[in-house]
C-alpha cells in the first residue's frame, strides 16, 4: 500500500454510527491518509502493510483522536464590543430591554457599517486563529451586522475571504434578517423587501453565501416575515436555517422544519409539536449553551423531547459580541454537559457528526471513516468524555486538515 501518512500508537474516537463502541471508538488503532482523504481506519493489528521506508509514521503517544471540530453557528465577523452592555446588564437591564432601546444588534451594526474590510478581516482571522487552536477544522460565519446591502455584502466577503486565506473550512451563511435597522423602523415588512428583492439577489450574484437565516422572535421577524424569506432563499438555491424559539415560542421551528432547515437554532421554547416537525424533515436541532450561559436564560431546551424524537443535536458556540462573547469551541462541549445535561459522547456528536450534517457536508466530514476528508485532531486525553470534563489545559496537539498538518 502506498499512502502519505499513517497514525498510530493512537486511540481514534471515530463518531462513525457504524462502531458500535461509544464514540465509535477504536482502541489501539491506526489511521492512514492519502490525497487528502482517509484511506483506512481500524485497529492497528489489522492495518494492511504499506511501504514503511517512504510513509511518514506519526505516533500518538497513546493519545485519541478525534473528528475535526465543526462550529456550525458562529457570528463571528464583526467589529466593536459590547461590553458596555454587559455592565448594563449587570444592573439589572434585559437583554430584551437593551435591543428594543437600540442597543444590542443595531450597536454592532453601527460599528460593522464603519469598519472597513481589511479591519474585519483582521478580527476575524484572529478569532478564527483561536478557535482553529483548540481544534475546529470547520465552521460556519453569519453576517447579520449590516443589515444594509452593502454591509451585508461586505461582512460575507470577509468570511469569504477568512475561508480562502486559512486552512479553516467556512460555510457562510446570509443573516439579513437579523434584527430592523432603524431606518426600517416602522416598516419591518418593507425591510423584509429589501431583503428579498435586493440583498438575497446580490448576495446570489457574487456566489457569497451557502445558506440563509432568520432570527424568527417578537423583538425581529414575525413567522410570516420569516416564511417570506425563507421560502425565496430555498428558492434562489440556497440551505436555509433559523434562529428560533430563543425567547418565546412563536413556531418558527415548525414552518421551517416544513421548508426543509437543515437546522434549527437556540430553540429554549420549543415544543413537542416543533419537535416532531423537525423530526419529519430530518432537521437538526441547535443547541447553544454559551448564550443560555451568558444570557443567564433558565428555560432549559427541551432535551429529553428532541432524544425522545432522535432531532439529531447540534452544538455550537454563537459566538458573537452580545449573547455569546465566548471565543471558544471547546468551551461549548464542557457548557453542554454542565448546563443542558447532555453526556459528553452526545455533545462531540453535536461537534462532529451532527454539525456536518446542519451543514450540509456529512458527506465529507464529522466522522472518521474511509472516505472522509482527513480532517481530525490529536487530544493529549485518556478518554474522549475529558474533552467536555476538562477546559484550558491544552489538550489539542496536533491538527490535520485535508491531510495536512496544520498545528503543532
Ligand atoms: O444568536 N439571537 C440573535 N442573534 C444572536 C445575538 C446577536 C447579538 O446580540 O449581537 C444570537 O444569540
Ligand atoms: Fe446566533
């Protein structure tokens, strides 16, 4: 056998439904990579020979590997802070209160409409850096801080852009409907317009986006807003996804779930009647612990309903300036145990198998099989659940991306 490298002396942690071990896990086992891909993945005893002389051999000192981690909802193009919020809201104001008196979103916005490209691109590409060193090889970047065409535009090229000049994959995702700007104040239908006749079609022209998105609450989108543009989206061709149910439970996840989502997102106020929609269409269901965390919220997501119904679950870290300044993916595995009771094997999957397919890419990444892209970590750990036990002890030693090594 010819390839151009072989793990062993590793334990792989495969998340393939196809090992019946927890984790699809695979002791003592070996990987080999060639062009790119997987080629083979089984326990090292059974690893047919290949040329040693010209194969580099890694050994994993007896360490796991894992999927590369996929952060399928993250904001993570965006400039100023809003940490001036944050002292707010430690005096006793709402999230709800500091967004309807033109806080929140419309702050960000403000300062997305002055940055220039280059200075969004520099803060992201260092988020991007941080997230990439605990070990996320995919993720996907929303705009929705522009909320005018052109800033709209402008923050999908620059995580167009992060995608092309890192070794991070990125899925972009079309947020114009996030919140109302306030020209559009008293005339939320005439923004959804706008969205629909004239930022859709020029996101559509420079190819910029891979999915659309909503924010479906009473302080943004009502249902029917989000129907409207949900439904010319899916028709332009694009995936299409929503932020739902976050803090009130309006049945966007059920229409959406009907157009086909491929995801549904925050969702605290679902019901079960959300739950089996989404079952039927196959859409996952994600769920974001760093906002619940951050925004204190103490409506649990409805777990057990979403197990009950097998919606697969999603992971992933929000990661914005208002509801989830958290700059980490891994930080989400741990949060995901503590706070929504999920076991450690169900929040990797969130990470891995389920992310990959809220995307879209299930086909190519999230598990380790043969065939599957070569995109997976090597955790200094002695069991996968310390990847959600344990934070900020560095356990991320090595990154391969597409067969590459990216970090060392
Ligand atoms: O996913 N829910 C809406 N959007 C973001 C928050 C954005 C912000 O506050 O800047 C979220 O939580
Ligand atoms: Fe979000």
């Amino acid at each position: 056998m010819s390839w151009d490298q072989v793990w062993i002396d590793v334990n792989v942690a495969t998340m393939s439904p196809s090992v019946s071990a927890p984790y699809g896990a695979i002791t003592d086992a070996a990987i080999a990579v060639k062009e790119g891909k997987i080629v083979w993945v089984g326990p090292r005893s059974e690893l047919p020979e290949f040329d040693v002389l010209s194969t580099p051999v890694y050994r994993g000192k007896g360490g796991w590997i894992t999927p590369g981690l996929i952060d399928a909802h993250t904001h993570l193009v965006f400039a100023g802070s809003r940490a001036n919020e944050f002292e707010l809201r430690l005096q006793g104001a709402s999230y709800e209160e500091i967004a309807r008196s033109g806080g929140g979103i419309i702050s960000t916005v403000k300062a997305c409409r002055e940055a220039s490209e280059a200075e969004l691109f520099e803060l992201g590409r260092k988020r991007l850096n941080a997230l990439a060193k605990e070990g996320v090889t995919t993720i996907e970047i929303k705009s929705g801080y522009g909320l005018d065409t052109e800033t709209e535009l402008k923050l999908l090229r620059v995580a167009r852009e992060l995608g092309k000049h890192h070794h991070v994959d990125v899925k972009t995702t079309f947020l114009g409907a996030h919140a109302i700007p306030p020209e559009y104040k008293d005339d939320v239908d005439g923004y959804v317009d706008l969205v629909i006749n004239e930022m859709l079609p020029a996101v559509m022209a420079e190819g910029l986006a891979d999915a659309a998105d909503v924010f479906c609450e009473n302080i943004a989108f009502s249902v029917e807003q989000t129907e409207r543009v949900l439904s010319a989206a899916k028709k332009a061709g694009l995936d299409i996804k929503l932020h739902a149910e976050q803090l009130s439970n309006l049945g966007g996840s059920a229409m959406a779930a009907k157009l086909g989502a491929k995801s549904v997102d925050h969702i605290e106020y679902l019901d079960e009647d959300g739950i089996i929609a989404m079952s039927k269409s196959g859409t996952c269901a994600t769920l974001l612990p760093g906002a619940f965390y951050f925004l204190r919220e103490t409506q649990m997501p409805p777990i057990e309903l979403l197990r009950k119904h097998k919606v697969p679950i999603v992971i992933a870290s929000d990661y914005n300036p208002g509801s989830s300044p958290l700059c980490s993916s891994l930080l989400m595995l741990n949060m995901a145990c503590t706070l929504f009771r999920l076991t450690p094997e169900e929040a990797l999957a969130g990470m891995t198998r389920n992310a990959a397919k809220a995307l879209g890419i299930e086909d190519k990444v999230g598990v380790l099989e043969a065939g599957m892209q070569a995109d997976f970590c090597l955790w200094d750990i002695t069991t996968p659940a310390e990847l959600a036990y344990t934070y900020g002890a560095g356990a991320c030693l090595e990154v391969v991306k597409a067969g590459h090594l990216v970090h060392q």
